[in-house]
C-alpha cells in the first residue's frame, strides 16, 4: 500500500475505522471516503468478501478490453506465498473479486 499506491502508514485503523479482515475492506474504504466501485484499473485493490471467512484482497496490475484483469497476490494458491492470477473477473463467483478500492 505504502510503495505502491502511496497510503503511507496503512494498518488496521488507517483514516480512523476499522479495517478488519479483507471481507470488510469495501465497507472500510466507504467509511473513510475511498472509490469504491466494480471498475478494474492498475492500482485497484481487488476484494472478493465471498471467499471463506475472511475474504481476500489482491493488487490490479493490468486490465484487459474485456474486463477482465490480473492481480498479485499472498496466500491464494500458496499458502504465506506470493502469487499472481490471469484473467480474473468482478463477479459474485467465490474465485473472482465484487470490488474495486481505488486510493
């Protein structure tokens, strides 16, 4: 968050709310006045708040004609590892993501 967009000194109670864990992030960002929106560009953070108990939250790193995008990301595939998925989509489907943050 810090090097990439520019959010110097995220954490869990950044802009005055509780973050929580990664299915919350939307409501977060909405209560600290973040875009949130089902629009992909480079520099998104993607939440899925469907996937398990927790969610999950990944980085846009590329968008494609079709909607479709790319992320990086940890613990996906690999558990504490980092990964990266192809061709991902905004979806209600537990493998895509509902939501776009855009800091």
């Amino acid at each position: 968050m810090a090097s990439r967009l520019g959010v110097p000194n995220f954490s869990n109670s950044w802009g005055g709310t509780t973050w929580g864990n990664a299915n919350t992030w939307d409501d977060a960002a909405r209560r600290v006045g973040v875009t949130v929106n089902t629009t992909p560009t480079v520099g998104a953070i993607a939440v899925n708040d469907v996937h398990g108990t927790y969610g999950h939250v990944a980085y846009v790193n590329a968008v494609y004609s079709d909607g479709s995008f790319d992320v990086e990301e940890y613990n996906w595939n690999n558990r504490t590892a980092y990964g990266t998925r192809s061709h991902v989509h905004v979806s209600n489907a537990d493998t895509d993501f509902q939501w776009m943050l855009h800091f």
